[in-house]
C-alpha cells in the first residue's frame, strides 16, 4: 500500500509517497518552507500543494506539531496559535481532496523507527526524541505507542526544554556543539530521571550532523541516531494513516 506521508515542521513542510510494506519513500521528497505565520489556511494551502506536486489520489498521513485528540489540534508550540481547536483532519482532507490521518509528528517518527528503523524489535521502554525548531517525545512501552508526550515543554531550569536545547536554539544563539550538547545533556539526565527507558532513539533536523555531538553525549540508556534521519516523520505518519484506513476497511468488510 502506498500513502503519502507529509511532516509539518516548524521551518519545513515535506512529503513523499511511502510503501508502508517496506517504509521506503518512493519518491523523492519535496519540501515547501513553512508559511509564515503558520496560520492553518496557509499551511494547508503548502500540504495542498505537495499533494498536487505528486498528482495524489490516495490516502495522506500527517505528521503535525502539536497534540492531535480525534484530529482536533490542542496544543500549538511550534506553529500558529491559531491552530489550537481546529479540526486539523479535516482542514487538509479539503486542501487535498483526500482522506487524511494526522497525529503528533514526534509519535509519527517514533512509529517508523519502532517499525523499521533503531527500535525494530526493541522490547522495553524505548524514548524517541525529536530534535529540530522544537523538542518532540514519543514514548513507546514493549511496541506500545504512549501517544502525545510533550516532554520538549519539560522545565529546565525554570524554562521548557525545548528553548534551551533545540536545534533552533543551537543555531540561534550560535552555540558549539560541545556547549549545545551539555544543555542536552542535562535534560537528557531528567528524562532518564523520570522514565528509565532502555534504548533512546535521537530523531529530527538535527541529526543529520549527529556525528559531531553524539559522541558528546551521556545517558545511562543506549542511545542512538535514528536510522529513518530527517524522514521518520513522514514515513511514520504514511503508515499510521495505512494503518488507520485498512483497520476501517476490514471493519466495513467485516460488518
């Protein structure tokens, strides 16, 4: 089955099709720079046009910044304000013209590395992380998602973790990777305070440079780059949507 998965990130819109039997893109990507601001017409107006740009027909899975409760955006970190109680469902099902699944973009890459990627397999409790303009949680308990954790809001001294230890934060303040890592480091440290998971799965931006900080980096946990890198929010979204569509099939088959 194919599905075109599409992750909304706070400086990128990107999307391609996926095989949800191999989570492969098949495809290349595109990607359109995230409107701004990121009011919900125009953000649906670039997942419209990504749609456009693949002559998509079929089923859209979303991965979106914020936590998604029956498809109703809640919360509104990274993006407009505007967003929070919007029907986010059904806003880019019409900018599409397709069915659409959406869900946080922190539990869509944990998806697709628990699926295909560093946590295939992984029993346990396994912490997926995602690092970009925000911090991004997904929590996963022997396979078993634990949907919408925010742990990027996490108070470190006295402020989310998110504003002093995200990628855009690095970039922004112009930190060393050396300096930049000691802060993630230290909420690292509280997470594994919190929920002692056995594996720690680092997704988003940035890590596609993961070679100059990982090493950097002190957990008690095994913690590795996520094999899916900047494209697990897709992918994963891709196959929470196939999944979602096909559990609905067999129900209407089924009676």
């Amino acid at each position: 089955m194919q599905v075109l998965g599409i992750d909304i990130g706070g400086s990128g819109i990107k999307g391609a099709p996926v095989d949800t039997e191999t989570g492969q893109l098949v495809e290349p990507r595109y990607r359109i720079p995230t409107p701004e601001p990121a009011k919900p017409d125009a953000v649906a107006m670039v997942v419209g046009q990504i749609s456009k740009h693949f002559n998509w027909q079929g089923p859209v899975g979303a991965g979106f910044p914020a936590v998604i409760h029956n498809g109703v955006a809640m919360t509104a970190a990274n993006i407009h304000e505007d967003w929070i109680s919007s029907k986010a469902t059904d806003l880019l099902a019409e900018a599409t013209g397709c069915p659409v699944v959406v869900i946080n973009d922190a539990d869509a890459a944990g998806i697709a590395e628990m699926t295909f990627g560093a946590g295939r397999g992984c029993m346990g409790t396994v912490l997926i992380l995602t690092i970009g303009t925000g911090i991004g949680s997904a929590i996963f308990t022997n396979g078993c998602l634990l949907p919408n954790t925010e742990f990027g809001h996490l108070k470190i001294r006295g402020r989310d973790a998110e504003h002093r230890a995200s990628d855009a934060v690095r970039k922004e303040r112009d930190y060393s990777w050396k300096k930049w890592t000691k802060r993630v480091n230290e909420y690292l440290a509280e997470m594994e305070a919190l929920i002692w998971p056995d594996l720690i799965i680092v997704s988003g931006g940035v890590i596609k440079e993961h070679e100059k900080f990982f090493s950097l980096l002190e957990t008690k946990a095994k913690i590795v780059p996520a094999q899916f890198l900047n494209e697990a929010g897709m992918v994963g979204a891709a196959l929470a949507a196939g999944k979602e569509f096909l559990d609905t099939d067999s129900r209407d088959i089924h009676g």
